[in-house]
C-alpha cells in the first residue's frame, strides 16, 4: 500500500510539472530562467519583497488556478529568495500544497543562474534526507528526475559543441571521460553545463580557450579525480581553485604558463597522489621544496624529450638500448648501441649522471650531445623534442 500510494504520488506530481512547465513556456511570454537575486536592495525593499514572497506562497492554495498560478510566476521570478519561504511552507502543506511548491522548486532548479540552482537543490536534498513523508517523497523523486533530464541535456549540448564525451558503467553508475579541445566551439561560459554531470571521473583540457575561470569551474564538480590541463592560459590562481578539490587524485598542469607562486596552494592538496608540472615555469628547486612538504609525488620537468632508452643496470657507461621512432634522437642520428659520454656541457659516467638531465631543457633547446660508436668520438646537434605522457 505504502508504495502505490508513493507511485501515484510520484505519477500526480509529473502531471502538475508537466503542467506547470506549459504554463512557464517562452511561448507563453514567461521564461524558465528566475531574475539574478544576488542584486543588492536596501532594508525596506528586502522587507517588502519578503512580505511579497509569503503572499506568493500563501496564494499557490489559492482556489483559483490564474492566482495560483501568478504565483508561481512570481515566485520563480523572486530567485533564491523565495526558496526558504518555500521549505518552510511544504513541510506544513497538504499533498496538492507541497506537490505546488515542490514544482517552484523545481522550476528554480533548472535556473540558468547556477547560484539559485544550487540553492534550490541543496534545499531539495536537505528535504529528502530530513522532509516529513510526502514532501521527502517529492523531493526524491523531483531530484531523481532533474538529475537525470539535466545530466542528458548537459552531455547532449557538450558533445554539440565539440567537447569529446566517453563514458562507462562502474557499480551501476554512469562516469564520464570529458575532453575539451581545439574542437571546442563554445564559450567558456558554455562549460558550467559540466556542473551537471557530476559523476565525471577524468577531464582533459587542452588549448589557449582554457583560462582561470573554466578551472574555477571545473573545480566545483564533486567527484573529479583526473584533470589533465595543457597548453591552456592558466596562472597560478588556477591552484587556488585546484586545491579545494578532495577527491583529486591525480593533477597534470603540461606547458602552462604558471610559477613557484602555486607552491603554497600545491600544499593545500589533501588526497592527490601525483601531480606532474612538466613544461611549466615552476623551478626544479620548488620541486625539490614541494616533495619535502607534501605525502604525495612531484614530478617537475621543463618539458623536452630526447627519445632514447638505456640499460640503468650498467653503472659504467651510459649505452643506447633502444632509439624511439620520429623522435629527435632519432632525427639526429643516434643508434642503439651508442654509448652517450656527454650531453652539453656535462661529462656522462653512467645512467646517474645522465637521469634527469634531458628535463632541464625545453622543448626546442639544441643540445650538442658526444656519443662514442665503434671506437670513434661523434658530436650531434639535437633539437629536443616536447616530452607527452605516453612517452
């Protein structure tokens, strides 16, 4: 009995949303999107704008539908101001009372304002988790469906505007794999729709479009672990926003024009595990510094790439073992089986004088390099290459 009460209640308030959504239609001369209530307003305003919202709320009993549904306009149009009269009003409604005010809160929620959004699902979840019977029933059910319609709207409108969008099942849960890139078509005001897929696990962020205010943005999503940024336009007030994100994991900040300036923001880091800083203006001594302060790995590099691989278990000498494909090495002309005795200006005895060498250049350096093959001492120019993850 309990549950087909609870299913007719659920089937009762998509026919008063449905029906309210035709009513709140453009078409129809009003619009879905509440007026920004962060404006200031002095004492008296304030004062009779919360004797308005109380009128509003008490008129959506109203018996006559037109002032109720007035009502809800104005209520909706209030913005987050009215949402505390709202909760207070639901808990003491009767089924049809809070199956009205549920449906404004609703209405709020799918603000554009991401401010009187939040607002008004947090208030939802605050009545699911604590909300007498029938209004915790309406706001389960009201969030269950404004996540799911959000979240495919969201993922439907990214993908229109060129974000890459990837996605697999974990424990019955959808997590997403997002990718914005030179593809991206949109403008950075366009991406708080990723605030509405809050299950994506990994986001890579690539190119000069990405600036502080997308990482800002990013930061707020509540379950990220991988966040990858490249060559974006980023400072060091990106690290600022990084640093409140608990379940970060794993950071990767490629070619990016940021500092030492991040270090007292890296500190912050709660749960990261890795953070690469490669290409970067952040010196090998703040890495140094960082990995004496932090629990977790930081790997700074300026970014540039040879493309050799060597035996580390022969201490002597330092011999090639492997030269990789279309790299600079390769370019240059140097074999497997090359034995390298100089690179710059410093003498190589063994793979400890050469380890971590190549990660003091950038990508683009020339570097003379004297290798020693069938007994003869060969001088090679090599133009370094830009060092990528999967190196």
């Amino acid at each position: 009995m309990i549950m087909m009460a609870f299913r007719e209640l659920q089937v009762s308030y998509l026919i008063f949303c449905i029906t309210t959504a035709v009513f709140f239609s453009p078409d129809l001369g009003y619009s879905l999107s509440p007026q920004n209530s962060s404006q200031s307003a002095d004492p008296q305003q304030s004062d009779s704008t919360s004797a308005a919202i109380k009128r509003w709320v008490a008129e959506l009993h109203a018996d006559r539908s037109l002032v109720r549904q007035k009502a809800s306009r104005q209520l909706v149009e209030a913005g987050s101001e009215s949402i505390g009269a709202l909760v207070e009003a639901i808990e003491k409604g009767n089924q049809d009372e809070q199956m009205r005010i549920m449906s404004v809160l609703h209405q709020l929620a799918i603000s554009r304002d991401q401010n009187i959004s939040e607002s008004a699902r947090e208030s939802m979840r605050v009545l699911a988790k604590t909300g007498n019977g029938s209004a915790r029933g309406l706001a389960i059910n009201a969030l269950t469906r404004l996540g799911a319609g959000m979240e495919d709207s969201a993922v439907k409108n990214l993908s229109t505007l060129g974000a890459k969008i990837g996605s697999r099942f974990v424990s019955n849960v959808r997590e997403y794999n997002i990718t914005i890139d030179d593809a991206w078509k949109g403008s950075p005001s366009d991406l708080e729709l990723l605030l509405w897929i809050e299950n994506t696990r990994a986001i890579t962020l690539l190119g000069g479009q990405i600036e502080d205010s997308v990482i800002e943005t990013v930061s707020l999503l509540p379950r990220l672990k991988f966040l990858n940024i490249k060559d974006a336009s980023i400072t060091n007030k990106s690290f600022e926003h990084l640093s409140k994100m608990n379940e970060l994991v794993e950071l990767q900040v490629l070619f990016c024009n940021v500092d030492d300036g991040c270090k007292s923001d890296v500190e912050k880091f709660t749960n990261l595990r890795e953070l690469k800083l490669w290409g970067t203006n952040v010196t090998s001594q703040a890495g140094e510094q960082l990995r004496g302060k932090v629990n977790f790995i930081v790997d700074v590099r300026r970014g540039a790439f040879l493309g050799v691989n060597y035996d580390p278990e022969n201490r002597e000498q330092l011999t090639v073992t492997n030269v990789r494909s279309g790299t600079s090495a390769e370019r240059a002309g140097v074999r497997r089986g090359d034995v390298i005795i100089r690179y710059g200006d410093k003498v190589i005895n063994g793979p400890d004088d050469f380890r971590g060498t190549v990660s003091e250049n950038r990508p683009g350096d020339v570097v003379d390099i004297v290798i020693v093959r069938d007994g003869e001492q060969i001088t090679k120019s090599v133009k370094l290459g830009q060092l990528k993850l999967n190196n």
